[in-house]
C-alpha cells in the first residue's frame, strides 16, 4: 500500500481499515525518507485535501519527537545503523 493510500485510510469510516492503516504509518515511521515523503504529499495539490492535512500533522508529530532535543521525555534520536562487514 502506498503513503497516500495508506493516509486515506485513516480517514477511512471502517475501523479494521483504519487500524490497519495506523499500524503502516507507525512502522514505516523510521523508514529512510518517510518525512521526505510525507512533505512532498503535504505539499501535492492534486492529492485529496484530507489526506494532505493528514500528512502535515503527521510531519509536524515526527519534526517534534525526532528534532526536539529540548524534551527529552518525548524525544526519539535519529536510527543510527552499523555499516555490514
């Protein structure tokens, strides 16, 4: 499922379908590039206006825990992964 599919979803009115969707959107989280990609929906004209507020607010949620270094009982550090070999 794509990130706009997925963000759709979350709106959706069928609960296993937006549970379902929330669960993506956690995991895919510390995914490389998931704020990038949130921003770039964010900013799409042509998608549909609820899921762009969707992925502000989602973006808005990850700046905060990811970069505010001030509150350290919510803040998540950068996944810092070890080189293989």
């Amino acid at each position: 499922m794509d990130l706009l599919s997925t963000l759709s979803a979350t709106l959706s009115s069928d609960f296993a379908a937006r549970s379902a969707a929330e669960t993506a959107l956690r995991a895919a989280d510390a995914a490389p590039g998931f704020a990038l990609a949130l921003l770039t929906l964010a900013r799409e004209p042509s998608a549909p206006p609820g899921t762009r507020q969707s992925a502000a607010v989602l973006l808005k949620g990850l700046v905060i825990r990811r970069w505010d270094e001030d509150d350290y009982e919510r803040f998540v550090g950068p996944v810092v992964r070890k080189k293989k070999g």
